[in-house]
C-alpha cells in the first residue's frame, strides 16, 4: 500500500489516509490505555491506588504538557518521508529501493535506531539529565509509558528527521514503526502481568515487560540492560540482554537510588531535573 496525501475536505483542511489511519489509532490507543489503567487499580488493590494517587499527577500531567510535541513525532517522520519520496532524497530513494524490501529494511532500522537513541540516553550524561525522568517513577504502571520530559519529544522529531530523510526510509514503515512503539511502550509498562508462557515464549526474542521492568530496578546493573523497543537482538549483540534480575524478589524496587519519593512526585522538580547540577539528583 502506498499512502497518497490526498483526501476528502474538512473546511480547509484536507483529510489525508495518513490523518485518518492516525486519528483511528489514537482514538482506539486511548481507550485503551483508560481500560488498562482501570484493570490496574482493580487488581493492584489499596496498595496500587495509593501508589497511582501519588504518582499519577506527575504522570498525566507531563503527558498533557507534550501531547503535541508526542504526537508531532510520527507525523514529522512521515511528513518527512513523505517529501524524501517524493523528491527522490536519500539513500533509499536514490538508489530505487521501493515496495516490501524497503518497507522490511526501513522497520528493522527504526527498531535498531530506536535501541540505540535509548542506550546513548543511558550512556551520554546529557541525554540521561532528561531521560531519568522516566527512571525516577518508582513504581510502574500504564501511566509510565508517558512519563517523559517534554524536551525529550522534541529532540526525538528533530533527530528522526534528519535519520529519515538522509536515508529516505518508507512514509508506511513511518506509520507501522509508531504504531508498534506505541502499543509495545504500553505492554513494557503495565503492572498487569503477561501470562507466564507467553513471557517465555517470546523474551529470548523480543524485549517483553518482565525485560523491560529490569530495565526500571534502581539497581545500576540491571539498569544497563533490556534498551531494546522491541527485538532483543540488538541487546544480544552489544551484550546488555539480561534475562533475570541479579538480585532477590525481595530486593528489587523500581526507580532511582537515592531520588526521594517526594522529588519524584513532584511536577516542577521533574520538570526542572534536566538543568540541576549534579545529573543523577
Ligand atoms: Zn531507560
């Protein structure tokens, strides 16, 4: 299938596939996440509403504050694509790569490229002063999908178009990559456990939430591990897959170690985190 930007008229606006495929999948995704959360509360008890009674606000509150910074990053990425294609820029449109080996090359790139921005956010003291943010929830839920620094929204468009329209990767691989990311950042966070089999089933290939909460220990060493968005493979390669915790059941918290509650929980000092002195505060 390849998208046209053409479409019916709303006044002036025109009313592409793209907008109409989006707007579906947004709509359907925050329904969703309105059923998740309420299947969390449900099952999580007393302890899980007090936990969500304290950290939501931060939660939906960052999310509310970048709403249209998160949503311009897939429509910046296809827009680009979408020019590169037509203008015949970039490596893929350059050399006439087109149709399904394309669209195949360009998914597997964004997964790699998606695993590498997390593993530069970790490694690199800048990126980390704006991605701890995401680390510093101490407990875990739906809601930490959307726990970001606004900033971070806005240094993903400007990077993702540069990487596609220097490669001229697939407009479709645009729309189908954001999607999968969506759906997989909100299963990587839920407290609502997957079935056992599944988990292992699927985690030597693909980074499941059981990966991911490892991904969320306050302990350093489990930190450094599980980047991946969705294929453990790149994780297997640069030698950071972590299958099991390191540590006890009993010993394992989420969050930052030494990052007080009371931080956490507060909008202004996230939001302010990025520009303190000392980058792990
Ligand atoms: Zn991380």
């Amino acid at each position: 299938m390849r998208l046209k930007l053409t479409g019916p008229r709303l006044g002036i606006i025109r009313i592409s596939k793209f907008d109409m495929v989006f707007a579906v999948f947004l709509t359907g995704y925050l329904l969703l996440v309105i059923v998740i959360a309420a299947l969390e509360l449900r099952r999580g008890g007393e302890t899980r509403t007090a936990s969500a009674k304290a950290r939501w606000p931060v939660n939906i509150a960052l999310i509310m504050i970048a709403s249209g910074l998160a949503t311009l990053i897939p429509i910046s990425s296809f827009s680009a694509a979408y020019w590169a294609r037509e203008t015949d820029i970039g490596l893929f449109n350059a050399f006439g790569l087109t149709g399904v080996l394309a669209f195949i090359i360009s998914v597997g790139f964004l997964s790699f490229w998606y695993f590498l921005v997390h593993l530069a956010s970790h490694k690199i003291p800048l990126l980390w002063r704006f991605h701890k943010v995401h680390h510093s929830d101490y407990d875990l839920d739906v809601t930490t999908t959307f726990r970001v620094h606004p900033l971070i929204y806005l240094m993903t468009i400007l990077m993702n178009v540069l990487v596609v329209i220097v490669l001229g990767l697939q407009p479709e691989a645009i729309i189908a990559h954001a999607m999968i990311v969506l759906l997989i950042d909100m299963w990587h966070h839920t407290s609502l456990q997957s079935p056992a089999f599944i988990e292992s089933i699927l985690c030597p290939y693909i980074i499941t939430p059981k990966l991911h909460h490892l991904h969320h220990s306050d302990h350093f060493r489990e930190t450094e591990t599980n980047f991946g968005h969705d294929f453990a493979l790149w994780d297997r390669i640069f030698g950071t897959y972590l299958a099991k915790p390191e540590r006890s059941p009993q010993d394992f918290r989420y969050g930052l170690k030494q990052h007080p509650k009371k931080r956490a929980d507060s909008l202004d000092l996230q939001l302010l985190a990025p520009f303190g002195r000392d980058p792990n505060s």
